[in-house]
C-alpha cells in the first residue's frame, strides 16, 4: 500500500465534516479511520482468523 501525506489525508478528513462539527466528531473519523487501516494491513499481512474458527472459540453457531 502506497504510504499516504498525513496532513494531507487529515485536512481531507477534515473537508469532509460538516461545519458544525465537535472535537469529538473529529476524533471519532480519526479512530475509524485508523481502525480501518490497520484492519487492512492485517488483513494483508495474513494475519486474519475465520469466522468458523471464531465461532468455535466463542461456542457460537455455525
């Protein structure tokens, strides 16, 4: 994955919000955001668990 500006990604985060946003909207997007992209990179890495093998290990259904 490309490495991304990230003033530039924030300040298009931030153009993204309506006027009339809170601090704490701010810092939610940040989070998902971030959330999102480590998803990702484990994702891509490998590093993933099945939905059976979690089921499993939580007794849940299939």
């Amino acid at each position: 994955m490309e490495k991304l500006n990230l003033k530039e990604e924030a300040r298009k985060l931030i153009d993204k919000l309506p006027d009339n946003s809170t601090w704490d909207d701010l810092m939610y997007e940040i989070y998902v955001r971030q959330v999102v992209e480590a998803g990702l990179a484990d994702s891509n890495a490998g590093k993933i668990t099945s939905v059976k093998e979690v089921r499993a290990k939580f007794g849940l259904p299939e």
